[in-house]
C-alpha cells in the first residue's frame, strides 16, 4: 500500500509538467524541490544527528555563487561549476566541522549562527563577487543540447535531484552507518562502545548536509539566473529549520512536507494579509512564527508522522543470509583480562581505590558490593568509558587503559549498561544489529547507493540469532522504547554477543527481571560459558551471582573487599558485615 502510494506520487510529480498545470505552481514546486534539498540535510543533521545549524543558507550560498562565478567571470560549463561548487563546500564544510563539531548543548547552534554570518558577509564584501549587487546574468543550465531555460525544463531536474537526494538519505538511515547515526543524538555512549566513532559521523552528516544544501544552491542560481547575498543570510537559515521542524525534522518525507508548506503558506499570506489589514507589513512572517510554536508545542515530531501513521510499514522480512562467521577464541585458562591497581577520583571522591583483579578465558567473574562500592565505575574503567585516574588494564596482553571505548571494544570486549542505553525508536532488530558493528564494513557512500545489502543480510542474521538465543524472538520488530524494562537489559545483551566479543561484561543483567526471565538468562550466560565466553557480571541478585560465578571480587567503599569463589564470599564475615552495615 506504502509502496503503490509512493510510485502514484512519483508518476502524478513526473507527469506534472506536461499536463495543464500553471506556470505559477510549476515555479512553486521548483522552489519546493530547491528548498527540500537543504531541509533534506537538516533531516540528517538535526532531526536524525541532533545538531542543530542555522547555517545551512551559508552553504547554498557558496554551491550559487561558485557556478555563477565560474559561468559569468569565465565561461565556463554551469555542471562545472556544481563539481567545484561541491568541492569548495565539502572543505568548507570539514573545516567549520572540526572547528564546532565537538561542542554540545546551545555552543553548537550559536556556533553555526557566528559562521552563517561571517559566511555570509565574506559574499557581500568581496569585489570578485560584486559585493551587495551580486553577479548578473547566470546563464540556464542545459543537458544534452536541451535548453532547461524555462521553469518546466529546470522542474525535470530538480525533482530528480530531489527525489534522488531522498532516496539516498532514506537508504543511508537503513544501513550499518545509518543506526550508527541514529545514536548520535543520545545514545554516543552505547554506539562508541560498540565501537562507532561518533565524531567521524558527525563530520559525515555536516559535510553531506553541506552538500545537499550546496546542490540546491547551485539550481537556485540557474533557475534564478543572478545570484546576490540575500536569499543566503541568517533569516533564510532560520526558516530552512522551520521548514524542516514543520514537516518533521527526524523524516525524510517531512522535508518534502516542511518546504511545500513552508512556501505555500508564505506566498500566498504575503497577497493575502496585506490586501486584508492594508498596508505593505511583512504580515506571513508574524503568522509563520505563531505557526512553528504551536507545531512545536502541539506536534513536536512535525506534520509527516501524521501521513506516515495512516500506511505503516511492514516488518522486515526475516533475513535468508548466512550468519557472520566467528573470529578465532582465546584459550582456556589464558590470561584475559588484567586489572592492575586501577584508580578513579571525581574530585575529592576516590571512587576506586587501587582495586586489582583478573579474568581468565572461560570464567564467569562477579564484582559485588553494596550501593556506591565502585562497581559501575570499575566497569567503566575496564571498558574505556571513563579515563582512568592510576593504574593499568590489560586485555589479551595489550593494554589498552586509555584507548577510547570504540578502540577496546574492537578488541573483542562487549558490554551492557547499568542504565540501559538504547535508540528507543529503532527496532529491538535495528538496535541489536548495532551491536555487530565492527563486523561489517559498508560505508556511507556504499550505504547511499545501497551496495551493501549483502553485508546488511548478514547482519541482521546474526542478530535474529542472538536475539533468538535470547529468548526475544517475538519482540524483534516492536520498538525498543516500547519494550519494559527487563526485555531491555536482554536486548542489551543480544546486542553485546553480536559483536563476538571474547569478554562479556554485564552490569546488572538481572535487574528488572521476573523470576523466569532470570532463569532463563542465567541459562543463557551458562550456555555462553560452555560455549568459552568469559564474562564479568556486576548484580545485586546474590542467589543469581552465587550460582553462576567461578569467582567473586567483593567491593566496598570503593576498595577491593576480598576475592574468592561463591563459597567463599558466602562465608566471609567481613562480606556479612559490609552488606548488613556493620563493622568488621
Ligand atoms: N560521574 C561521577 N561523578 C562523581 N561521582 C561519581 C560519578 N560516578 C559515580 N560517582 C560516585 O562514585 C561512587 C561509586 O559509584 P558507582 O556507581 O561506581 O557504585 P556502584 O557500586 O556501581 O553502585 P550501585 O550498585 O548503586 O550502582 C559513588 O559514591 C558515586 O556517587
């Protein structure tokens, strides 16, 4: 049904031009198209990616004036001056990407304003540009001898570029790089520990944003045929953003929506309100503004959810493809994992106090202790999510304390979180597959032009197998945020084996768990422990860590209580006294 309404809309806009449409809507719908590019690149930077820019204007600016420059100064072919267009801007682009990227919360938004504005007055100064009158006579573009001089021509190609451009963003958001860049708004924590550098997709998404916005630029200055600084200041950034939070700003159909909206309702207020209350005021913005605070309030997601609610899509199907083959495992009893006097202090707080312990291949260890003992500090340590104050960690002889998580997780550790850490609206499938990460290898561009469904088969293979192993075969397409929370913490665990980790380490596996669940989870870890997975557990369920752990390290406080095996702990004094408070 999806599908049959989106070839129908396809046809109705491709036929478009040769039926008796007027002039006036033929042009509307250029500028939608023109407009939707950038709100196509907002979608994937701000809706998707959570970075917010004002600045994209900047960045249609510099695909214009690049062919008008190249076309009116010398001559040259306008398909030219796209390719040098692009090239300018992907420099740009990284440039400005390394210099803000790195910045959080209102930084980056102010950030992008402060480079829109200096983007923007560099076009107005510069003499070679001509200033504030810009460059006249930008000649139309033409393909194969076919003049696309009028707005029915130029329609052709921007709705191809458009519709293209589409495509490609809705392919790369279902791919491998795709769920790393849906974690970008949120979730960077869970992505870097399945070993996603989220910096470099953050960079990926500007710079194709950039692109996107640099395309429609170069269209705008050949539907325009003079290009000057206005159409790409400040004002017209700002309303690109509400083009793209008005139709959706996390859809690719909401950019489509959010500029046919955003243009319509513009142009036709601008006849309307002045012939009503008289006067030549700028009344569209004044009803523009009251429109976007009550979408954001009343409909934060945009005007596409709404559609896109009315045909859902239908499931994936279950995947033919072979699973991913296992890498080599390290050998029983080799030393595994080695934690030498590891040290964290938060201020005056010594979180952990030189606590020292080992993993060797095979062995499920359990770190215990009461609330606050260091636990998850502990684990984050070892994974690499917190930088270490003192001390060393080892992992298959290599030591990798200070390596970013990304960089031990590509060594074969894999975890969960205390706190579980997801994409609430992937699939429990999508963000499983998330898990496997680092056994693929398709990129971006791959993922655009959809070569790697071969590699995407076998990933979410794997994933259906780990989540079956699991027990969640029947949740694998409902929405994670929508599962309780102790189908959660076993989804987290489907995702850490689909890496094929050689360690495992779950914090808190238990918690949130009805009784046959747990069962069936400590099931799970025994079939693992058969299988030579080693694991390191931190739970508060005694009677679920008694019965599963080789070897228990008790903490308390910070510091390493003792270290021994179930039975041990169970009799220790100093353990009784350090969970009922009292002194030993
Ligand atoms: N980011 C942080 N900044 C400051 N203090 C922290 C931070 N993270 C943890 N702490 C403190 O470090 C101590 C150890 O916390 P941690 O979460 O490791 O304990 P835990 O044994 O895992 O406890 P629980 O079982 O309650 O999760 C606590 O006093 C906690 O308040």
């Amino acid at each position: 049904m999806r599908r049959a309404l989106l070839v129908a809309v396809l046809i109705l806009l491709f036929a478009l031009p040769a039926l008796p449409v007027p002039e006036f809507w033929i042009t509307q719908l250029n500028y939608i198209g023109m407009f939707s590019l950038v709100a196509l690149g907002l979608v994937l930077l701000t809706g998707i990616g959570g970075l917010t820019s004002f600045g994209q204007a900047a960045f249609v600016g510099i695909g214009a004036y690049a062919t008008a420059l190249l076309t009116t100064r010398y001559g040259l072919s306008p398909w030219l001056g796209l390719v040098v267009g692009l090239a300018v801007t992907v420099v740009v682009a990284l440039v400005l990407a390394l210099l803000t990227l790195r910045m959080s919360g209102h930084y980056l938004p102010l950030a992008t304003i402060c480079w829109a504005l200096s983007l923007n007055f560099t076009m107005a100064n510069m003499e070679f540009l001509g200033k504030y009158d810009g460059l006249l006579g930008v000649p139309a573009l033409s393909i194969f001898g076919f003049s696309l001089r009028e707005g029915r021509g130029i329609y052709l190609l921007i709705w191809a570029i458009a519709v293209l451009a589409a495509l490609g963003v809705r392919n790369l958001l279902d791919s491998r790089p795709g769920r790393a860049i849906r974690a970008l708004n949120g979730a960077t924590t869970m992505a870097e520990a399945m070993g996603v550098s989220t910096f470099r997709y953050k960079v990926i998404i500007f710079v194709v944003a950039a692109m996107l916005a640099c395309i429609s630029g170069w269209l705008f200055a050949h539907v325009q045929r003079t290009v000057n600084p206005s159409p790409f200041g400040l004002k017209m950034g700002i309303e690109y953003l509400f083009m793209a939070v008005v139709g959706g700003v996390g859809t690719v159909g909401g950019a489509f929506v959010g500029a046919a909206v955003f243009k319509v309702i513009e142009d036709q207020l601008k006849e309307l309100l002045p012939a009503l209350l008289g006067g030549s005021g700028n009344y569209e913005i004044i009803v523009l503004g009251i429109v976007l605070v009550l979408i954001i309030k009343y409909a934060p997601k945009g005007l596409w959810p709404y559609v896109a609610s009315r045909f859902p899509a239908a499931p994936r199907a279950r995947s033919t493809a072979e699973r991913l083959s296992a890498g080599a495992k390290p050998q029983p009893g080799e030393l595994l994992l080695d934690v030498d006097k590891v040290r964290k202090e938060f201020g005056g707080l010594v979180a952990v106090n030189d606590v020292s312990f080992q993993i060797r291949a095979g062995e499920i260890v359990g770190l215990i202790g009461p609330n606050g003992a260091g636990k998850s500090t502990t684990f984050n340590l070892v994974s690499g999510v917190l930088s270490l104050t003192r001390g060393a960690v080892s992992f298959r002889g290599g030591r990798v304390s200070g390596l970013p998580s990304r960089e031990i997780a590509r060594r074969g550790m894999s975890r969960t979180f205390q706190h579980v850490k997801m994409i609430a609206d992937m699939t429990v499938l999508e963000n499983v597959t998330l898990g496997s990460y680092l056994r693929g290898s398709s990129g971006t561009a791959r993922a655009m032009l959809r070569l790697d469904r071969a590699e995407e088969l076998r990933l979410f293979a794997e994933a259906e197998v780990q989540l079956e192993r699991i027990g969640m075969a029947a949740q694998m397409h409902e929405l994670a945020g929508n599962l309780a929370l102790g189908p959660q913490r076993l989804m987290e665990i489907a995702r850490a084996l689909c890496s094929d980790p050689a360690l495992l380490l779950l914090d808190e596996p238990a918690a949130g768990l009805r009784l046959k669940e747990k069962q069936a989870l400590a099931e799970v870890l025994r079939q693992l422990k058969r299988e030579g997975m080693s694991i390191l557990l931190v739970e508060h369920d005694m009677e679920f860590v008694m019965g599963l752990t080789d070897r228990i390290v008790v903490m308390e406080f910070g510091t390493k209580l003792i270290e021994g095996t179930p039975d041990e702990v169970q009799a220790s004094p100093a353990v009784m006294a350090a969970y009922l408070g009292t002194e030993h």
